[in-house]
C-alpha cells in the first residue's frame, strides 16, 4: 500500500513538474518519466500488456520524436515565441484541465457496479483462436477491423509526413544521420544494445501468443533500436523511393487485409478464421504486419525527406 501511494504521488510531481516547466526540452524529460512511471502504474494494476504499450510507444518511441520535435524548435523559435504566456491563458488552460479531470472522474465514479464487459464471453471463445494471451486474441479476433485500421491510420500519418518535403527533396532521403565520434559513448551503447534489442523485440513478438507482447511492442523496439543506430550513425535513413522499403511499409496491411477477405469463403465472414487453422492465419498475419509497423514508426521519427536522394 505504502509503496502504491508513494508510485502516485511521484507520478502527480512529474505530471505537475512537465507542465510546469518553461523549456521545451525540459518538460520533454518530463513526459519520458511520466510515461515510465505510468508504465509501472500498469504493471501494478496486473496490465502488463498495457505497460508494455505505454514504455514502448507512449515513453519511448514518442519520447524520441518529441526530443527530436525540441531540438527542431530550439534552432527555429524566436525570442518573441519564448515568452510566457500571459495570466489570463494559464487560467484558462487551467480552468479546462480541471474540467476535463472532473469529468473523467465522474464518469469513472458513475459506471455500474459491477461495470458491463464482454469479457467472459470473450474468454470463453479464446480456445478457438489457438492463443494463450487474451489480448492478443481479442486484437486479432475480435476486434480485427480495428487492429487493420490502426496499422492503415499509421501507413496514412507517414504519407503525410513524406508529403512535407519540398519538392527538390521528394524520393530522397530524411535527415537523421547524425555524424558522431566513432570511439563515443553513444556509438559504443549503440553497437551493445542494437543486437540485444532486436532479440528482445523478436522475442516480444513470439511470446505475444501466449504471453503479455505482441506485435506493435515488439515492433516499437525493434523501431527504437532502427533511431539508436542512426542516432549513432551507425545507419542512414533510406530513400522513400526504395522498392523494398515500400514493400515493407504495405506488406503488413495488405495480407492482413487478403487474409479478412479470405475470411469470407474459409468462415463466412470477413476477418473470420477457421477455427482449424486460426492460429495458422494469425501468425501470417502478425509476421508483415509486425515489419510493416517497425518501418513505419521508425519512419514517422525521421521525418520527411530533407536531402536529395544522389
């Protein structure tokens, strides 16, 4: 208990210290440690998949593109944009922070008890899908259409980054290389986490099955250690015009989509297995789809095309 109160009380200083704070980078740091601490906030909540999300994708992977975001804002702010916000906007931020607390709260306060879920329902059809991690069954069963949206939505938002760049610069390349010492700290972590982490990620991956993973967490390591390598510039960022690099982009997508269509003839529905071979056909699925999110995030943090491919 004791150690619950003390875990909500730090995540309440941290939350308070990154808004707080008047430096970009600063309240960057700030949001990194929040989502750390919100990952341990899971775990002792028996959510280990969701921790797992939260340090992947809301800390980590996010926490480099905000850093990334800073750095950009630093060089490109004016002495003008720097300056304070005056009283009147604060109590207004703060006043609608209050608002949005209290009514989040509310509706916590106010759901039914016990509250209305499909989860034994749910659970009792997971032995149809062949695997193990209710999680993983309800993404890629239950809630399939959604899942298929998501890695589409993801495909769409790096269009869209890609669309940014001039036009001199379009097919080239993003400019993340970062030219460092090669005998430096940086390079050293670089070459000694890199390979451990694509093991750790490919194992998330496999494990997702039966066990708390899956394919965006391991997908988010196996991205994060893509941004380490060109954050050491042991790696380039390739060129957007690379046949491979879009056929890794929509490979994902397009079995996830081919296999739901086959649904139709194999089990009468789209995006329905046969109970035979569900397990089979999910795996399929999760193998492009699991690369195809790993290119894209990477992607969406090197940001559009900068250099003109040569």
């Amino acid at each position: 208990m004791s150690f619950d109160i003390g875990l909500t009380l730090l995540v309440l200083a941290v939350a308070a210290w990154t808004i707080a704070a008047r430096e970009t980078f600063v309240a960057v740091v700030g949001f990194v440690a929040y989502g750390l601490l919100l990952a341990f906030v899971w775990v002792r909540l028996a959510a280990p998949d969701v921790a797992l999300t939260e340090a992947a994708l809301g800390s980590g992977l996010t926490g480099g593109l905000l850093i990334g975001a800073s750095s950009r804002l630093r060089r490109s702010q004016s002495p003008a944009a720097e300056e304070a916000p005056g009283v009147v906007l604060k109590a207004a931020a703060a006043v609608l922070s209050i608002l949005v607390s209290a009514g989040l709260a509310a509706i916590v306060l106010l759901l039914p008890d016990p509250a209305p879920t499909l989860a034994p329902q749910a659970a009792a059809s997971i032995a149809a899908t062949g695997l193990g991690n209710p999680v993983t069954a309800v993404l890629m069963a239950y809630r399939a259409i959604d899942t298929l949206l998501e890695i589409v939505v993801l495909l769409l938002a790096l269009v869209g980054i890609w669309s940014l760049a001039a036009d001199r610069d379009w097919g080239g390349r993003p400019d993340r290389r970062v030219s460092t010492d090669p005998v430096s700290v940086l390079t050293f972590v670089a070459q000694l986490l890199v390979p451990v982490g694509i093991l750790v990620g490919i194992h998330i991956f496999w494990v997702g099955s039966v066990a708390p993973g899956g394919e965006f967490q391991g997908a988010t390591t196996l991205a994060a250690m893509w941004i380490l390598a060109s954050m050491a510039g042991l790696v380039d960022a390739p060129a957007v015009t690379r046949r491979w690099l879009r056929l890794v982009l929509v490979i994902g997508p397009a079995v996830f989509l081919a296999i739901g269509l086959a649904g139709f003839a194999l089990a009468g529905a789209f995006l329905a297995y046969p109970e035979s071979h569900a397990k089979l056909l999910i795996l399929i699925i999760e193998i492009p789809v699991t690369l195809a999110i790993a290119a894209t995030l990477a992607l969406l943090v090197a940001g559009p095309p900068e250099r003109a491919q040569r």
